[in-house]
C-alpha cells in the first residue's frame, strides 16, 4: 500500500502569493487550461505540491 503525503498550509509571504496569481494568470491567457490548473502548475516550482498548500 502507498503512502500518501500530507502537507497543509504553509505559510506564504503575501508577495509570493501575488506573484504566483499573476504567473497562473499569465499562463492561463496562454491557453494552456483553467485558471485552477494554472494556480498548481506555478505552485509545484514554487516549492509547493498544490495551489491550496500556498493559501489557506
């Protein structure tokens, strides 16, 4: 059986937070999906399995 990790929030800067929407969003307007599935493309570079680890 496999183990799945749990990670909740992390505490963000609100800056990094920021700067990780305008990045979903700039990525979003590039055509590649919804906007939900750009917020998690920039959190995993950012250090962060999914967009809600990023924002409570």
């Amino acid at each position: 059986m496999q183990k799945k990790s749990v990670i909740g929030y992390i505490s963000t800067p609100d800056k990094t937070v920021e700067r990780l929407k305008k990045q979903a969003k700039t990525l979003q307007r590039s055509g590649v999906g919804k906007h939900s599935d750009s917020l998690n493309r920039v959190a995993k570079p950012g250090g962060y399995d999914q967009w809600h680890h990023v924002v409570k």
